[in-house]
C-alpha cells in the first residue's frame, strides 16, 4: 500500500499532536525557505521544535531537494515514514521564478562570488530574450557549474573550484519543459530579496577582476583589478525575470551563464526562487517562523 502521510501547509494549517505515534505515516511540511537558510538550517529548526513537541530525540527528518541559501521558496520537509517519499519527491517536475542580470559574470554563476567581466548590453531587445528563454526547451544536456557538489574524482567540484583547480566536468541530462520571460525587472522578482552584492565583508562594493576576452564577438569591457561597483551600479544593469520548469538536476545558475552567452553578452542569476515541485506550490507553504516559532 502507498504511504498515505499527513500534509500540513497553508490549507491545512492543523496543530501537532504531542506523541509522534499520531503520524504513523509521518507527515510532509512544505515550508518557504527564507533568504540566507541554508536547506539544513530548515531541518535543524523543525527537528528542534518536534523534539520538544513529541519529548523524544528520535525524530527522523529530511527535505526533497536543496536550496542554495542564496534561493527562496518552496522545500519539503519529510517527516518519520514520509522520508521514503523523498527521493520520489525529488525526482517530480520543478518550477522556478529566476532573475538574470545581463551584462556581466561571475565564477559561481550567482551572487555568491564578485563579477569577473561586464560586457555590452545595449543591442540586446525584450524579443532577443524572450527567443533565448524558449530556446532551452529544445535542450538536453547541461554542463554544471564548477562551484557544484557534483563529484570529481572523488571530491566536490566546488572545492576544488575554491582551491583554484580545475575540474573536469561532463554535460548532465536534462530537461527544460517551459521557459518563458516574465518581462525585464519584472515586478515578481521585488518579491525576492535582493541583497548588497558582494563578498566583502563590508558587502558595500563590488570588486571587478580583470578578464581577457575569450571571443572576438563578444567583447568584454576590461577593469583593472581595483575596479569597484557599487551595489546601486550593479543593480543598475538590465535584468530578465523568466519562469522555469525543469526536471531535478537542472543547474538554474548554468541556464543564466547560457542565457548571456545566447546573447552575446555575459550573464548571472541574481535571484532565485522555487515556487512548485510536483504537486506543491509555494503559495501554500508554510512560513517557518510563523508555523515553528
């Protein structure tokens, strides 16, 4: 028989019991990871509060997909029997709401490391990006960013991307069902937070590392090492809010590198946020401070 497990979201926004034995077929919280939460932070805060809720340290507890920090939105929480669904959960279709800021890059992809190049903007039109988004449909196979926890031999890429060293990576099945520009510096995206940029400790400047142009038509605009932008210059730069559904595996941070190079400039994701998986939807989520305190 299919496990049948207690859903509590923002439909069904029951109390818990006081004895884990109540949810013999465990129970699924969909919760809106906030901004800066790490995915096992999420777990950490509800294992505390059923802790002390069920008196008992056996609490058996995951979540159906990771998050960057960096990235908001929707993350299954699995609880007790409900954690033998994860992996199914895992592999369901994923919809997505992603801000990418053109004209520039950055190591990661992201937010998480400092641009290393800006490049022209000025003869990219609304149409050129809405023909990029729904070119990914036509893809199947995407190379992952170096700063990933694919393995490489043994090790994350990510370390060894941190320790300066290359990694050999191979293009990743894929699959993009949708992709559509929501407009430039649509409004969903002022839904997201957009941080200061940066890594700095003072996170009020952007250092621009100097890069050679890979590609002679596509020119980049040369800084010298000390070059700052202000994160009011960085926000500054043209942006594109695109909706994504995607199959588990998809790199978002790897379709905003692709998207800049699909029109010959640079390009990286600015913001991020999950807003379905399967049959969930963000809207119904829980918020984890309102629900666990």
């Amino acid at each position: 028989m299919p496990l049948n497990p207690l859903v509590i979201d923002r439909r069904n926004p029951v109390g818990l019991e006081k004895d884990m034995s109540a949810y013999p077929e465990g129970i699924i919280f969909p919760v809106d990871k906030p901004y800066r939460w790490t995915s096992s932070d999420v777990v950490r805060k509800i294992k505390y509060v059923l802790r002390n809720r069920f008196n008992t340290k056996n609490v058996k507890i995951g979540h159906a997909g990771t998050l960057d920090p960096l990235a908001t939105g929707l993350l299954i929480i699995c609880v007790g029997k409900a954690c033998k669904l994860s992996e199914a959960l895992q592999a369901e279709r994923k919809e997505y709401i992603a801000e990418f800021t053109l004209g520039a890059t950055t190591p990661s992809f992201d937010r998480e490391h400092p641009i290393d190049a800006l490049y022209p903007t000025s003869h990219i039109a609304e149409e050129d990006m809405r023909r990029a988004a729904q070119s990914f449909t036509s893809q199947t196979e995407q190379m992952p960013p170096a700063y990933s926890a694919k393995y490489v031999n043994g090790t994350r890429s990510y370390y060894l991307a941190r320790n300066g060293e290359e990694s050999e990576l191979k293009p990743a099945a894929v699959k993009i069902y949708a992709c559509e520009l929501l407009g430039k510096d649509n409004p969903l995206v002022q839904t997201l937070e957009r941080p200061s940029y940066g890594t700095d400790a003072s996170h009020n400047t952007f250092v621009v590392k100097k890069r050679i142009a890979s590609e002679e038509n596509n020119p980049v605009i040369r800084y010298t090492e000390n070059s700052l932008l202000t994160p009011d210059q960085i926000r500054s730069l043209p942006a594109a809010t695109l909706r994504i559904e995607c199959s588990k595996g998809t790199y978002i941070r790897s379709m905003a590198r692709d998207f800049g190079a699909m029109l010959s400039s640079g390009a990286f994701m600015s913001a991020l946020r999950r807003s379905a998986s399967g049959g969930f939807r963000v809207e119904d989520a829980l918020d984890i401070k309102e629900y666990f305190g």
